[in-house]
C-alpha cells in the first residue's frame, strides 16, 4: 500500500554533493515521521536524518553540518542534501518513515536502497 523509491545515489569524490531522493506512492503528509538511514558493507544499518510531520530534524553526529533533510508534501518527496562527502559515507542509503494506522498500529516502511560511494 506504500511504497518508497530512492534515487540519485552513484559515484563522487570526496568534498563533492549529492541529493538523494524518496518518492512516495502516496501522500507523505500523514506520516508520523521519516528519514533517512545507511548501511556500509558488514556493518548495521544505521540512522542518517529524521525529519518529523513537524518539520522537527534530527542527525546523526557524524552527519551534521554537512547532510539537510528535507521534504516537499506536494511531490510527495524527500530528500537529503549531502554536501563535503568523505569516503566514509560510502553506503547504500535507505529512505524511512512510519505513521500510525487508523487501529493505532505503528506502520514501519522501507524503499529499497540507493548506493552511495565516496572516493578519496
């Protein structure tokens, strides 16, 4: 019923930019929050950004400074800013979010990755 597809992942140098993208099947305006989170080779999938219904942002310490998360209710689309990259960024990013269903279930949704490499 939901569905989110990241894009704009590829290969870039370090200190470079890109803008990675979530579309969402639907309207995101009804979702508690969503955000952003990587997973390096061998590692755990971890937390990049947040952003709230809100407006609210949250990063991870490593990430801040130089990442911006940021939504377009009317695209229905969410994004994430990421500038000085280093190689250590390297990861396939995944787009998230979750909302409450009308049963006050929490409702968890993931897109299927977009990869990310950093090179020195």
């Amino acid at each position: 019923q939901v569905q989110l597809v990241e894009s704009g992942g590829g290969l870039v140098q370090a200190g470079g930019s890109l803008r990675l993208s979530c579309a969402a099947s639907g309207t995101i305006s009804g979702f508690l929050a969503m955000g952003w989170y990587r997973q390096a080779p061998g590692k755990q999938r971890d937390l990049v950004a947040t952003i709230s219904s809100g407006g609210s942002t949250n990063y991870a310490e490593s990430v801040k400074g130089r990442f911006t998360i940021s939504r377009d209710n009317a695209k229905n689309t969410l994004y994430l800013q990421m500038n000085s990259l280093k190689p250590e960024d390297t990861a396939v990013y995944y787009c998230h979010a979750k909302r409450y269903s009308s049963s006050y279930h929490l409702m968890e949704y993931w897109g299927q990755g977009t990869q990310v490499i950093v090179s020195s």
